[in-house]
C-alpha cells in the first residue's frame, strides 16, 4: 500500500490533547502540589465550596428582603391594611404615611388614631360593619380624619423641635393623674389600663403616646399665637384698670356661645375634666376674678358667680388659639402635605 494512503490513517494528534511534561528531580514538588490540591477538593468540598453557598446565602435573603418590603408595601399603601399584624409593623419601622413641609407623618401615628376610633366605634355600635355602605362610608371619615391626625403631629414636631420643647414622662404622668381624679369613680392603676383597652383598644403605653403628642401640641400652640396672648394680656389689663367683666367678655372673648351671656357658662361639675378651668373657678370668692389660665386650646380669665354642693357657675372671658392651625391650613393649601395614601378629601 501507498506511503501517502497509510499516513491518511495514522492517528493525528488533537490540537488541544494535554502534553504531559516529562517530570524531573526540579519539577517534581511542583507535580506533587497539583496532585495534593486536586485531592483536597475531595477530601474538603465545603472548603472549596464555601464563597458560593456565602454568594448564595446572600442572595436568597435580599430576594427574600424584597418580597417581603414588596408584600409590606403593598398591604400599606395599595390595600391600605389596618389589621394588627401590620399596625405592629409600622411600630417596628418608621414608615410614612404622609410628608408635611419635609417631615414625616408617620403611618403608626396614623393607624393607632384610626383602630382607636373604629374600635370605639365597634363598641358604641355593637353593629358596624366595614364592608357595608355605610361601614365603608364611615371608615373613610375616620381615615381622613386620622390621616388629619397623623400629618399634624408631624407638623407639631417640626415646630417644636423649632423651639426646643418637649414634654417629659412626668408631665404625662401628671396629666393623666388628674384625668383619673377627675372621673366619677376613682379608678385603679388595672381599672384604668382595663378601660383604655376595652373603650378604645389601646394599652397604656399607647395612650401615654396620644397624651404626649396632645400635650406637645399644646405648647406649640401657645408658643405661636403671639397674637391670642396680647389679647388675653388686654383683657386682663382691662379688668385692672377698672372696667367691668361684662365689658371686657364683650371687647374681647371670642365664645360666642356664652359672649351673648356676658360670659356665663351656667353650672358645672368642679369634676369635670377641662384641664383645671372649673376648680380654679371654685376656688375663688363669688365675684373674683381669676389670674389667665392655659386650656387645652385657649386662654380663659374666668369669674366665679356662685357654687351648689359639687357644682360651679362662673363667666369666662375666653380667646382662642388660631395661629397653629392657619398654619397648617396653608401648609394644606400651598401644597406642603404629599399623602402617600389615597383616602377621602372630607373629614
């Protein structure tokens, strides 16, 4: 046969077959090295293996940590959840329900205001039902309005920390202490946690919560209205200066509805809970007049006319607090407050 036809069936050499390079006493640690690394793949995978289950690891938790915020995100602002599960979260996380002028409203101030009054609600009702016309129609007042809530804590924070103020623990404490002694049946410490759980479903770190930011916007409120403290300060001047309280009531209360009966309130229980305006009346002589007096909302000056065994008359000159929530207004109207979710426009 042929040179040339035999050498057409010779086996070629593949290009890429390994070439085995001839081992001498210079290259045989270096031999030795690739055996024992190829062996120690066997003898400890998980060494080996160890950055890629790491990798992976990580991997499964941030796709674990976003379906999770997505699910969350979801349930907040789209289904608009307000169930416990989720009320708890919102604890945990300072989510956002709204922003007012660059601060956040934060959504658990928001859902505490809202399951507080549905669950008052419920109670009141015994027969409300969210998924009636009406049920939905009155869930959607109280969401407005606690959406409301919400966004004016968040402005009372920005003004506050404006001012430095703040309210301590033992100012809730003493606010608190005197609503207790205020109502009609002296109520224990579990009495009381009892009541706020059953009426309006909240515990009493919670409550301690609503106290506190009612308290905080309070001092804002009076801190501002530069212009209601020059005019209970008239008024007070005015009473020095010899005019009768029936005139100053006239020039300067703004109550309207005890103005057309120079200021008389009628009788009240000294009991009642408005923050010390009725048993400072019951402590002065009829006729005395009063130094001015903080209330939740306003400035009074009262007179005391007469007591009856647990009950007070007085007069009161009384001017309001509008400063803070002009502000706020604006705020509103100029745009400053973005919600982040969609709720009636109505409260």
């Amino acid at each position: 046969m042929p040179k040339r036809i035999l050498n057409k069936f010779r086996k070629k050499p593949a290009a890429d077959e390994p070439k085995f390079e001839r081992i001498t006493n210079e290259t045989v640690s270096q031999h030795r090295e690739q055996v024992l690394a190829g062996g120690r793949k066997f003898k400890y995978p998980v060494q080996y293996a160890k950055h890629r289950l790491v990798i992976n690891s990580i991997l499964i938790f941030l796709g674990a940590l976003f379906v999770t915020a997505a699910v969350v995100w979801w349930q907040l602002y789209s289904a608009q959840n307000t169930g416990a599960f989720f009320y708890r979260v919102t604890q945990l996380l300072p989510f956002a329900v709204a922003r007012v002028d660059d601060e956040p409203a934060l959504y658990r101030d928001y859902l505490l205001e809202y399951r507080s009054s549905v669950h008052w609600l419920e109670k009141k009702t015994q027969n409300f039902d969210p998924s009636s016309s009406d049920g939905k129609r009155q869930a959607e007042y109280f969401k407005r309005k606690s959406l409301n809530k919400a966004e004016e804590i968040a402005y009372v924070r920005t003004v506050a920390e404006k001012y430095n103020l703040a309210v301590s623990d033992q100012e809730i404490d003493a606010f608190i202490n005197d609503a207790l002694k205020s109502s009609q049946r002296k109520l224990s410490q579990k009495s009381y946690e009892a009541v706020l759980s059953d009426s309006y479903g909240v515990s009493n770190d919670e409550y301690r919560s609503i106290v506190k930011n009612a308290l905080l916007k309070k001092k804002v409120s009076f801190k501002i209205d530069a212009d209601a403290q020059q005019k209970i300060t008239a008024a007070e001047k005015a009473l020095k200066s010899g005019q009768t309280f029936e005139q100053v009531v006239a020039a300067y209360s703004d109550d309207e509805a005890t103005k057309a009966a120079n200021g008389d309130v009628g009788f009240v229980p000294i009991r009642n809970n408005d923050q010390g305006i009725v048993r400072t009346a019951a402590k002065l002589q009829p006729g005395q007049t009063s130094s001015i007096i903080k209330g939740a909302n306003a400035y009074y000056i009262v007179k005391l006319i007469e007591t009856q065994s647990d009950q007070a008359r007085y007069a009161q000159i009384k001017v309001s607090l509008n400063k803070f929530s002009k502000e706020f207004a604006n705020l509103k109207k100029n745009g400053k407050i973005k919600e982040y979710i969609k709720v009636s426009t109505k409260e």
